[in-house]
C-alpha cells in the first residue's frame, strides 16, 4: 500500500533500515573511542588532554623536588605551549624557576612544545 502522505519521487532511492546512505558503507567503530570520536568530537579532545595530562603528571613527579607534585592542580597542553597550573602564587613561583631547569628535558620529551607557562588555578572543595 503506498504511503500517500508522503509521494516516492522517482530517482530518489528509499532508505530502508541498513541500506547505504549515497552509495557507500559506513566505516565499522573498531572501538568505543572510535565510535565516541565520530559522535561527539568534543570527546575526543578531552580523552587527548586527559591522556596527556596522564603523562606529565608522572613525568613531572620523577624530576621535580616532592613538595612541588602535590601542588600542582592542572596541567594542560595545546598549541605548543604547556600550562601547569599550581594552588597558589607562592607554589606557582617555586614551580616555575624549578622548571626552567627542566626546559630542554621537557622539549626532549615533547618535541612540539615551545613554552611552558605556570599559572595559578586554586583548588575547590576545600
């Protein structure tokens, strides 16, 4: 029975459950990640600072002195530029001069960093 509402125009294919849209397959999600990537792109990109994140805080821990590590609150990367974000302005000065002495370790490590800023972000919930 033809559905009256709406008239098939001829050339126009109908799209049924599973039919290709224009002709071509969509790509199968080999991940959830995959999947998420395409759905929500903004995701994405927080997964990436999260992994990065996930990286410096350890690396930083080994090579700066342990009173430092537990003051920073964030650190993020974009644009060639690393931001770490220390509790307080008495921490963010300590952190910065001790890591202008990591600088060439840093850019060793991350080749696509050209600055690293220290900035203060106070935690919440205290």
């Amino acid at each position: 029975m033809p559905n009256k509402s709406r008239p098939h125009k001829r050339g126009v294919p109908k799209l049924t459950r599973g039919s290709p849209v224009s002709g071509s397959r969509p790509q199968a999600a080999h991940s959830v990640k995959d999947l998420l990537a395409r759905a929500v792109p903004v995701l994405s990109k927080t997964a990436g600072q999260s992994a990065r994140q996930a990286f410096w805080r350890p690396w930083l821990a080994a090579r700066l002195p342990p009173e430092l590590p537990p003051r920073i609150t964030a650190i993020t990367e974009r644009d060639g530029s690393l931001v770490i974000f220390a509790d307080s302005p008495a921490w963010s000065a300590r952190l910065r001069y001790a890591l202008e002495e990591l600088q060439s370790q840093i850019r060793e490590a991350q080749p696509d960093i050209r600055e690293v800023t220290v900035r203060v972000m106070p935690r919440t919930g205290r």
